[in-house]
C-alpha cells in the first residue's frame, strides 16, 4: 500500500506540504511521508524497534490525523540517523521533520504516551548515551513525556526533557525562529529527569 501511495506521490505536492508546515521536503522524505489519495491524505509510516513498518499514520490537509485501518502504532522513523549526537524524542512526524531540519538526529512518537516500550527498544539498540525528549507545552505532553522519562530512567538510561519557551511543540518552536543554538543551549541547561 505504502509503495502504491509513493508512486503516487509528486515531489512538487511534497514541496507545497513542506512550505504549509514550515519544513523542508528533505526531512519529510526521509521520513517516507507520500500521497494517499483514496483518503485524500498525506502518510506517514510508523515503525516498530527492527524499523519494520507496523502500521500508517495519515494526516488530512485540515490537519486532522487518524490511522489507516489495521495499523499499529509505531515510531516515525527517518532514514539516515547518524551515530552520534543526542536522539532527540518529540511527538508525531512534523515534528520529527523540523528537528531534523535543525541538524538533529530525531524519532517521534504516535502520540504523548504512545510507543514507550518501542521507544525504549530503540534508544537501546542506538546505544546513545545521550537521550532528549521535546515535550508539547499542553498538559498531556508534559504528563506523557514525565512518563516516558520514568520509563527511560527505570531501563537504565539518563533522559533530559525539554520543552519549548513559549510554542506549542518543535514544529511551532522551529517556525518561532528556534535555532540549533537555541536547542543546543536548552539541552544544555536541562538537568537529567528525576521524578
């Protein structure tokens, strides 16, 4: 299904998508976002830890988001992680998009408390040493990225968690001028999570 939709898909239709969210077709391309027009709907493929694709997320150009009948839910998984650096975890693919566009190495998650154990799967199999979740400003993503902390802290790693001034989340954090300075300053003055 996925390859019939990426068939489909015309790099200047990504290019338009990209310029509406505030991101570059590059970094919606690596993370195998295509057309798919018999929802009238943009993908996006989730992922489980062997980054095998479990199921489809689908994003309306409203904004509206759902799933593709059957899917499970997974991590949005870009191609070409590096092997260094902090892994940066953030909610959703847009989001993904605007931090790789930062320089960063990123995964998102389908939603504030979802995938955890997929996201601790991966952050072990990376053997990064240094993990960072970016928390939407909302309650909900506070309340799910204190969870996935504990969660991370319980498996043994040291997360920081970080949150955007005053944006919603780092898709809007980007789009408000946010640099890879600006990141790179909050990871710095961000303590390791403690409950």
């Amino acid at each position: 299904m996925l390859r019939r939709f990426e068939r489909d898909t015309r790099t200047a239709e990504v290019e338009i998508l990209a310029a509406s969210l505030g991101v570059s077709p590059g970094s919606l391309s690596r993370l195998g976002v295509a057309w798919a027009a018999p929802h009238r709907a943009w993908a996006f493929p989730m992922c489980n830890a062997l980054r095998e694709t479990i199921g489809v997320r689908l994003r309306a150009e409203n904004g509206k988001k759902w799933a593709v009948r059957g899917s499970h839910n997974g991590l949005f998984w870009p191609d070409h992680l590096g092997s260094g650096g902090p892994l940066l975890l953030c909610e959703g693919p847009t989001d993904v998009a605007a931090l790789l566009d930062l320089g960063y190495d990123a995964i998102g998650r389908p939603s504030c408390a979802g995938a955890v154990e997929i996201v601790i799967e991966v952050v072990r199999a990376l053997n990064r040493r240094e993990v960072v979740i970016v928390a939407d400003t909302d309650g909900p993503g506070i309340d799910g990225a204190d969870r996935l902390a504990q969660a991370l802290t319980d498996a043994g790693h040291r997360p920081k968690v970080i949150q955007p001034l005053q944006d919603k989340d780092a898709r809007a954090w980007k789009q408000a001028g946010a640099t890879r300075a600006v990141v790179d300053s909050a990871i710095a003055s961000a303590r390791y999570w403690r409950p």
